[in-house]
C-alpha cells in the first residue's frame, strides 16, 4: 500500500464486538493498551471463567461487573440490543446487522446517541452529526469509547509516525508530469486544475460513497445535510 511500510511488530488481541454471551456477569481483570486501535481494551471474566476483551468505555475501572443481555442496566460496558434500551442512551460498538458484531463508533472517544424508534428500526445519532437508522435487533454497548484525548496526542518527532508504520508523503507539485498530474513545470507551479490524486480524483471535497450502497437508505439525515444528501 502506498506510504505504508516498516513499523513496529504488532500482537493482534482478539476483541469481542458481538456480545452474544447473555445473562452472564463478568468482572473486569484490567484495562490494556491496545497497539491496533485508538480506544484501550478491557480483559473481562465471565463467572463460568471464560475470559475476553472488550473496547474499553470511559467511567469503566477494574474490579467493575458488566452483563449483555436482552434487558440490562444503563451503565458503561453494559450491552444490549436497541429494543430493550430507553431513549437518549449515549452507545457505541454498534452493530449495523443482528450478529455480526459492533461497527460504529469503536474509535477512542467516540458514542452515538439512541434518539427515537421507527417501526422496528431505532434512530441513532452519530457524532459526525448523521442521522442513522439501524434494525431495533441489533447491538450496542452503553456509554462512549475510552480515551477521548487521543486526538490531542502531539507525535514529536517523524520517526514516531514510522513506528506507526507511516512513511513520509511527497507532494504532488514536488514530482514530475510522469508521476502525478501536479508535476513538472518551470519554477513553482499551483498545477493549473484542481488538486487531484496521482489517478486524478478530486482530493477536496469529491464524494467518493457508493450512492447504490444497501446501508444508503437508512440515513435519515447526512453528515453534510446543507448540502443536501
């Protein structure tokens, strides 16, 4: 992949994003740092001794119990399906199809909120400020992702950016015509067109979403609304 490439070795932790193991208190062993996404992880233990990670939710401490099931407390780590949950619940690790386990909101410090029912379908918020339905079946977890300042981590220095296995990007302007269609010219040029990729897609603004995409006729309302959708 482009400007991908060294970095340091990673051990993949398997994360539960289903939650399918109903009714059954666990406690939480510890929180973890976790090298393969934003959020921290939780190692769980369930009371029959089966252990787990889960994504980590803020106000989440060791020694606390968590529990999925069809109807359970309103408190951080606790997951449920939509049709059981009171409205205005800040979730995330939500699920877009029953059983197949959290996609929305997993990064560090983001949630959504459950904002209203419509038919068998629950209305959720996001927090790029999209409107979303999603089947009232599917999962979610109470409360909203760990670690939300992630974002204002400063790296320091480029070598800490190629531990992350990101190598450095050269400018489109800075390369020849046979390389990009910024390139070449006599002295500094702008380009002479709108800023494009090396394939040459518009790179401000383009909206590149499939607009035949199954999951398109469920946003109710777009991030980028004024717009229009």
């Amino acid at each position: 992949m482009r400007r991908k490439g060294g970095g340091a070795k990673r051990l993949y932790r398997i994360v539960d994003f289903r939650r399918t193991k109903f009714d059954i208190s666990a406690t939480v062993q510890r929180i973890e740092y976790d090298p393969n996404r934003t959020a921290f992880i939780a190692l769980i233990q369930y009371e029959d001794g089966e252990q787990a990670y889960i994504l980590a939710p803020q106000r989440l401490a060791v020694g606390d119990k968590v529990v999925a099931g069809a109807k359970v407390d309103i408190k951080p780590g606790n997951a449920m399906p939509f049709s059981g949950m009171p409205i205005g619940t800040i979730v995330h690790n939500i699920e877009m199809k029953q059983g197949k386990g959290g996609q929305i909101a997993r990064a560090a410090g983001t949630y959504a909120q459950f904002v209203g029912r419509d038919g068998g379908y629950a209305q959720i918020r996001l927090s790029s400020g999209e409107l979303r339905m999603v089947r009232q079946e599917c999962m979610a977890t109470v409360g909203a992702v760990s670690n939300p300042d992630n974002s204002n981590q400063n790296l320091g220095k480029a070598g800490r950016n190629r531990h992350f296995g990101i190598r450095p990007s050269v400018r489109g302007v800075a390369m020849n015509p046979i390389d990009h269609p910024h390139g070449g010219g006599e002295g500094r040029t702008s380009g002479g067109r709108h800023p494009v990729t090396p394939w040459g897609k518009g790179t401000k603004g383009n909206k590149t979403r499939n607009k035949n995409k199954a999951s398109s006729k469920l946003i109710v309302r777009s991030r980028n609304a004024k717009k229009g959708r």
